[in-house]
C-alpha cells in the first residue's frame, strides 16, 4: 500500500505551495513533488502599459523583495532608451540596493535559519524560533535587528518610495537627490549594519561552524547537490550585485560561460511540467535532462552558495576575507553544500553593507546631477541583477510611443525551482527510512528547502508560542492512516 | 476570557502587506501579546486545518490581503468568513482587486499560452500545461484552479472593513488593529483610512494656479519634474484629486506623481471615472481637433486610470 | 443579427435641443431619452454606468460651441466624451458606440433622425461586448 504525505501550505515562504511525498510498501521515499500553486500573468497584463510605469508596477510581483524588481526593471528602461545613468544616479541607486540587501538577507538569517542551529534542528518546535533564538543569545541582538532593518528601509523609502513597494526609478537616473543631511544619517547606517553583519558571522561561526553536530549537518551528503552555479560578476570576476556579467561555472568548477544578459535567451530555457505552475529552469544548450545531479545534469542554482562558487572573490575587503574562510573550511570550490547558504549569505550582507558605506562616503553622492536626460527610445531593454534570492532578468520590447509590447521575465526562484524539488527529495530519502515516520524529519527536510530562501526571507519575528505542523499520511485510496502533529 | 484570536492570510498576495505589518516593529511585540495569532501563512506554522476545525465565529478578527483569482483562495476567503467575526481587506489587492487586476483585461488562455508555450526561453516540445489534476506514477497531483479573472475580496465574502495602499502604511495599521482590538470601530463597510483626497494634504497644493490649464499632458521620465508644483499643473498626469488621502505622499515625496492605490475618496465607487472628469477639466481645448491631439497623449488611460482598481470599476465589479 | 434591436441612451440638453417642443409629447418616440440641463453634468460615471447597464451606445446631444448657457459645459462634456471613448477601446468597447454632437434644434425633430441614424450604426456594429458580464463568465472558464 504505498502512502503519501501532504504538506499544505507550505509556510514561512513566499508565494503559496505544497510538497507531496510518495512513500514505498518499506516507507522509503519513492519520489517528492514541489509544487507552486499560483500564477499572476505579468508578462502580459504589463503590455500596452508605458515603459516608464514597469518599475512601479513590476515591484508588486513580490513584497519581500520589490527591490531588484524595481532596479532590475528600470535597468531595463536605461537599455530601452540607450541611456547611460550619471555617476550620481548610479550610487544613489546602488546604495538603495545595497541598503535592502542587507535588510533581506539579515532578516533571512535570524528569522528563518538561526533557529535551526541556534536552538537546534531538532529541538522543540516550540523554541524554534526567533524567541529562542533570542532566549540564547540575548534581547538585546532582537533589538539591533529591528534597528537595522528600520534603518535600511528607511534608505528605500527615501530613495524609492515605500520599502514594500518602492515606485521611484527613471531611465537615465533617479527622481531625487540626496542631501549632506541625509548622508549623514546614511552613513551612520552604514557603520552600523557592517558592524551588525560582523556580529552575525561571527554568532554563526560561535554557534554553527564552533559545533561539530553542526558543522557535520552543514558537510551531511544529504544536503549535498551537485549542479551548475550562475551569479553576475564584474570585469574581474568579482561579486556585483547591480551590474556586470552572468557567468556560469560547472559542478567541478570550471567556467562554462561568461555572457551578457542580452543573450540570456540563448542560456536559459525553461521548462514546464504538468504539476507546478513555476517553470523549470535549466541550462539551454544541454537541454533539459530530469531532476538529477549526474554528469547529465543541465540543472544549476542562484543565490548566495551559487554567487560565492562563481565569483573569484568579493568586492570588498571584510567580505573577502570572510569569503577565503568558508571555502578553506567547506573544502573545495565550488562548494555543494546547500546549508552553506546561509553562510555564504551573510558575507553578502557584509558585501553590501562595506558598499553602503563606501557610497555613503563618496562626494559625489549629493550631486544634483542625477538625471542624464539623452532618451533614444529603442525596440529592446534587457536589465539583470543579482536579487537576494538569484539572477533576476527583466526584457522588455517597446513600440515608437514608448508603451510595451513584450516582456518577458525570468525569476530567481524560478532558477532554483528544480534544485529545490531535488534537494528536498534528497532530505526526504534520507532522514524518512522505514515505515515508522519520524517526527523530527519534517524540519529536517524543511531545512533542505529553508536554504535557498525561496522568494521569501519571510520579513517578520515568528512568533512565540504554537508552531503545530500537521501531516497527514494517506493511503493510495486517500484515506487516513494516520496523523502526526507537532505542537 | 482567552485573548482575541486574529489571524492574518494571504490570498493572492505579494507578500508587501505582511511586510507592512511587520514595520509597525515593537508595536508588533505588543499586539502579539495581546492577541492569539492563530494563523499566518508566511509567517507561522499554523495550516489550514487548524482552522477549519475552529467554531464559526471563534476567530475575532481576520486580516486578509491579496486578491482571489484561483479555487484555493476563494476557499480560504469563504472559510474565514466562516470562522470569524469582522473581516479587514487590507491592501489594495483585497479592497480594489490590486495591480495584477490589470490582468482582467487580458486572458487566462493568452497568460496560459505565453507562460508556458510562447515565451523565447520556454521549452516544451511535449505542449505541457499545469492541470486542476495530473497524474503520475499512479498517484494524483492537484493544483488549484485558475480563474478567468482577478476578483477583490468583496466579490467572493462580506467584508467588514477596509484598508487600503499598496500596501497600508505602518501607522494607519496600528490605527487599525488597535481600532479592532479596543472594539473602536466606525461603522461596519468603512474604510479605515481618511476621507478626503490626497491633494488635502500635499505640500504641492499651495503651488496650484486658480485654474491649471494644460495644452500637453507630460510623462514623466521625459521631463524633470519640479518637485514643489502640482504635478497637474505641470502636465503630468497625477491621480492625487481622485485618491483617498492617507499614504503620506510616499510617491510626491521622491517626486514621482500619485497612481491611486489608496482607491476612492470616501464616497466614490469608482475613482477612474472620477479621475476623467479631473483630466478634461485642466485640458485647454476646444476645438475637436485640439481635445483628440491631447487626448491621444494620454496614452494608457486604463493603465492609468486603474492601475490598481480595475475590478472594481464599474465595467468590472460584478453584479 | 436581424434579432438585435441596439439600446442607445441618448442625453440632450434643454437649451438647444426640443425646447420647442412638448418633453411629454417627444418623448414615446425616443427610447432612454435623458434631457437634462447642460451636457456638462454628464460625469464619465453616468457614461459607464449606462454600459454597465446593457447600452449598447450613448448619443450626446449638447448646445454648439460657445452658446452654452453655463458657459463650457458643452466643451467639457466633449472631452470627457473623448476620454471615455479612449477608455472604452481597452475595454472592446468601439469609439463609435459615444457620438457627441453640438449643435441646436429648437423643434427637437432631429432628435429622433439622430438617434435612428446612431442605431442603425450599432446594429452593424452589433452588441456592445459587456465585458462585466463576459468576465463574470469567466471565473473558472476561459
């Protein structure tokens, strides 16, 4: 009688999903569906919009990160109309980015991920959250991440309008200026959040890497994957968030390809099954060979781990230092270890945080000249950066009035989608062995999908109190076997 | 008496209305003491089964944003109303039907086939679409249903009260949940928001001629906008006469002009049709050639108009 | 097609169009007949709403240019008119289903040639599409 498990909703992501698990006669797992239950429709509903609307509109596609929609989006304007933005308006726009990727990823970490090993994987739900996180290491930590995430969005809302949603971004520039004023309390933002970046890597180093329990479950083959790795990456081969290069590097580390985003479409195919709204992203030129990690594989990951792989080193000097560290402890470049996100997504925040404070400091961040007015509307914008969660690609084609007439829009997540569905049939196959289902194993296997942060740091203090997750293991007739509660 | 149990759910939801509640910070801490959280999809562990097995009524308060386009969110739309007492729609997707409501002037068939079979980097030779049921491997995959169209809450459930934004603005939420939670509440269909339109509070205001007369309507990245005058006054297109006040010109103030996500004034049902009536009056033209040469520069009324209204216009709101 | 009889709603102002003339006595021959006084009171609202209703086109009959009573109600109603119609394409809705005229028949005789000329227009245009109807079908449809 095989037997099936539901996990419905899926919470503390964005976007809505479920994960089916299919069991053998023995209980072993036979095979594991991540499904994503939703579709919006974007690309379309956005056409006979005018251009200069889609960074408004684009942003609503996720409110957790509408940033790198938002800049992505009117990168691809700058393309449209052949516009080069000036010096000021280039450091305006990356200190809102920077500003929201530390924001995000932070929030990610202390939220989502520490209590799986501040607190522990398999401790009692109850505690496995932001308060026992807290109860560990302190009120005070709480405190400093409100702080720093109020501050943060305090750069967006200036900069960009409302952090949920930021509406600002015009080809060629930015609609305002920044002020010595403002430099001022946005450089001590600055200080603080390298200050706070430090202090969690080293909270992780203390609590993850210190731990051999941990340090083995962060190495553990289960959550191991071995694929391609995409990121975007500079005339040096240095990690850039905002522009440059997409390169590519295989499983062993070798460079695959090295391209401008306007040739995304040659790389990236995308692939649809039946089950699941989410495209299947894949490397093109290899084409579409399955959900596995074999020498076959055409499969590859964005996001932190896969940034880290890609790039040569780090923009700036505290983050490259932190950089040299993980990869001589995780042994090998590039590094497989899915639990090294969280990692490596600290030292991102790092990275961003060290460029907040480099822009906060440049003179030439209040200059009034942030408009660089030369528009030559074009057929074609392409716009790419790297959003917290992966490469996010923009393409929009325009007629002579300037409205769109096609976009198309390749997500981060979608990226990631099929190693998702691998990584957590991996988890499953090994912590689900034998009919007797294991309470502890739904975090476990959580903890494979927890990782790449999937289009959602989920922006908010999880709660004290009840965590219930209810399984319900059915028969292949669909009647109840049996339920496991955990609460 | 057990604290008042509130639960906060997405629908078709971005997720930037449950990021707004999470900016209200420390105040957060205290509202989740004072109250149970009995389920919030993004953040909490809570499933909807949970839920279901409550009493009708049992939950105080649900928050719910998002709009409902699929047969999952209508089911949780209509099992919260069940089990709650007052229903806020909070967010413009919930009050208005949201941005992605622009998709009601387009096709689930022309969204299904540009997804998944058009696109230039799609690659399906087998012609494969997502299915309400699929089966593989002897076992049944479901997804949930795709509508034809993007509906605002209240054309699925009744809803008590309303908050508008894209998304809500941190203070007017406190307003909202303390208003709730100290049983301080207007009458049940207002909105939670003040009355009047934007312009009331704009600093842009005191810079509007008498009577502004325009002989081009402007957009805005083709110009540089002066950021102390009326938009209107400079020629570009600003829904500020027509939109409920409330937002604290988060968009005037990065001097971008207003798109209308706080909805309706109190009182209008439909402020794009408003909004018209707003355009023609600071139009200088008479003749029938001049009033078709400006019109035509006006080059997306619907998207403008509506941007985040559209099922809720009159030519979409149901019934 | 021979089946569809189209519905015009037709607004007319006071000033200049039928004042001649007994309202009570015109009136059975003109279907949806709105007199009113000024054209400018016509919100793009009432132009909606009529659509909403089942209309399948609206006639504006308004007092000529420079002679209305209010001085430019006539002009606004002409580019709220033009607005509307821009509006409605996104809709499906054709440009020729609002037609504005400004103009004086103190008899009110042209009235009804002008609303029969407009109807014989929509019948070839057919039925207006009534998008709120289609899209209420299409919950969980096409």
């Amino acid at each position: 009688m095989s037997k099936r498990i539901t996990i419905n909703p899926l919470t503390r992501l964005e976007g809505h999903g479920k994960i089916e698990v299919f069991l053998d006669d023995k209980g072993d797992v036979r095979d594991v569906y991540w499904q994503v239950v939703e579709l919006r429709g974007f690309e379309r509903f956005c056409i006979g919009r005018p251009v200069e609307e889609l960074p408004r509109i684009m942003p609503n596609i996720c409110g957790v990160c509408p940033t790198p929609h938002n800049m992505a989006s009117v990168k691809a304007l700058d393309d449209l109309y052949g516009v080069e933005p000036t010096p000021a308006a280039k450091l305006i726009r990356q200190l809102h980015y920077n500003a929201f990727l530390v924001e995000d990823h932070l929030l990610h970490f202390y939220i989502l991920s520490s209590p799986d090993f501040v607190v522990g994987p398999t401790a009692d739900p109850a505690e496995r959250n932001i308060v026992g996180v807290v109860q560990k290491v302190g009120l005070e930590i709480g405190g400093k991440m409100i702080d720093v995430r109020r501050r943060c969005r305090a750069i967006v809302r200036h900069i960009a309008s409302k952090p949920a949603h930021p509406e600002g971004g015009l080809p060629g520039g930015v609609s305002m200026g920044i002020s010595e004023d403002d430099r001022r309390w946005m450089r001590e933002t600055a200080d603080l959040c390298v200050q706070f970046c430090q202090f969690s890597l080293q909270l992780f180093r203390q609590v993850v890497l210190d731990n051999k329990e941990y340090l083995n479950l962060v190495l553990n083959d289960a959550y191991k994957l071995d694929t391609y790795y995409m990121g975007q990456v500079d005339e040096n081969n240095r990690l850039n968030f905002y522009e440059g290069k997409i390169r590519i590097v295989g499983p062993k580390g070798e460079e695959y390809a090295l391209f401008d985003c306007h040739d995304y479409v040659d790389y990236i195919g995308e692939w649809v099954e039946p089950w699941t709204y989410i495209r299947l992203t894949h490397l093109k030129k290899i084409g579409w060979k399955g959900l596995n990690e074999d020498e076959t594989t055409s499969l590859y990951r964005v996001g932190p781990l896969a940034r880290l792989n890609v790039a040569d080193g780090m923009l700036t000097p505290l983050a490259q230092k932190e950089f040299e560290t993980m990869f001589a402890v995780l042994g090998s470049k590039p590094a497989h270890h899915t639990l090294a996100y969280h990692w490596a997504r600290l030292i991102e925040a790092l990275q961003a945080a060290e460029h907040m404070q480099r822009i906060a400091n440049d003179p030439l961040l209040t200059s009034k000249d942030i408009r660089n007015m030369d528009l030559r509307l074009g057929k074609v914008g392409i716009g790419c950066v790297e959003a917290a969660r992966g490469t996010l690609i923009h393409h929009y084609e325009a007629d002579v009035d300037g409205r769109a007439t096609k976009v198309n829009l390749i997500v981060a997540t979608q990226h990631n989608a099929a190693p998702i569905c691998l990584s957590v049939k991996k988890a499953a196959r090994e912590f689900i062995k034998g009919p007797q289902v294991r309470e502890g194993f739904l975090n476990m296997v959580e903890m494979a999908f927890r990782a790449y942060d999937p289009c959602l740091g989920c922006a908010t203090h999880a709660l004290p109190g009840q965590m219930p997750l209810i399984v319900n293991i059915r028969d292949s007739e669909g009647s109840l076997l049996r339920t496991i509660q955990r609460s | 008496m057990g604290k008042p149990k509130v639960a906060i759910c997405w629908l078709g939801s971005c997720g930037g209305c449950d990021e707004t509640i999470v900016d209200i910070n420390e105040v957060l801490l205290r509202v989740a003491g004072a109250v149970d959280i009995v389920l919030w999809p993004v953040a909490m562990d809570f499933k909807y089964d949970s839920v279901k097995r409550m009493k009708n009524g049992e939950i105080a308060v649900s928050v719910v944003s998002g709009h409902v386009r699929n047969s999952e969110q209508e089911e949780i739309a209509k099992l919260l109303r069940k089990k709650s007492q007052l229903i806020l729609a909070f967010g413009a997707c919930a009050c208005f039907g949201g941005t992605p409501g622009l998709a009601n002037l387009t096709t689930k068939t022309d969204i299904l086939n540009w997804v998944y079979r058009d696109a230039p980097t799609v690659v399906n030779p087998d012609g494969n679409y997502p299915q309400a049921a699929f089966r593989v491997n002897g076992e049944e995959l479901t997804l949930p249903e795709f509508y034809g169209r993007v509906f605002p809450l209240n054309a699925i459930i009744d809803v008590d009260y309303y908050l508008p934004g894209c998304p809500p603005p941190p203070y007017l939420v406190m307003y909202a949940l303390s208003g709730m939670l100290e049983n301080k509440l207007p009458a049940r269909g207002s909105t939670l928001a003040p009355h009047r339109a934007l312009c009331d509070s704009c600093k842009r205001n005191k810079s509007k001629p008498d009577r502004i007369s325009i002989r081009e309507i402007k957009r805005i990245h083709e110009v540089e906008a002066d950021p102390d005058v009326c938009f209107l006054a400079q020629g570009i297109i600003c829904l500020g006469p027509a939109t409920r006040d409330g937002c604290g010109e988060s968009c005037m103030n990065i001097n971008i002009p207003c798109r209308g996500c706080f909805g309706p004034v109190e009182g209008v049902e439909d402020s794009g049709a408003k909004f018209i009536s707003t355009v023609a009056s600071i139009l200088d033209a008479e003749s029938d050639e001049e009033v078709v040469r400006i019109v035509s520069q006006m080059i997306d009324p619907v998207g403008y108009l509506y941007r985040f209204l559209l099922p809720a216009s009159i030519l979409q709101k149901k019934g | 097609m021979s089946k569809y009889k189209p519905k015009l709603v037709c607004f007319s102002c006071k000033f200049s169009w039928g004042y001649l003339t007994d309202e009570d006595a015109l009136s059975p021959e003109i279907e949806n007949w709105v007199p009113l006084i000024c054209t400018g009171k016509i919100d793009a609202t009432h132009m909606l709403e009529a659509f909403k209703a089942g209309a399948d086109g609206i006639l504006i009959l308004g007092c000529p240019e420079g002679n209305c009573h209010y001085q430019d109600g006539n002009y606004e109603a002409r580019k709220r008119v033009y607005l509307v119609r821009s509006l409605l394409e996104s809709f499906g809705i054709e440009k020729e289903r609002i037609r504005i005229e400004l103009s004086t028949d103190p008899e009110g005789k042209r009235i009804r040639e002008s609303v029969d000329d407009m109807k014989r227009k929509l019948a070839k245009l057919g039925p207006a599409k009534k998008k709120s109807e289609e899209v209420t079908k299409a919950r969980g449809g096409k």
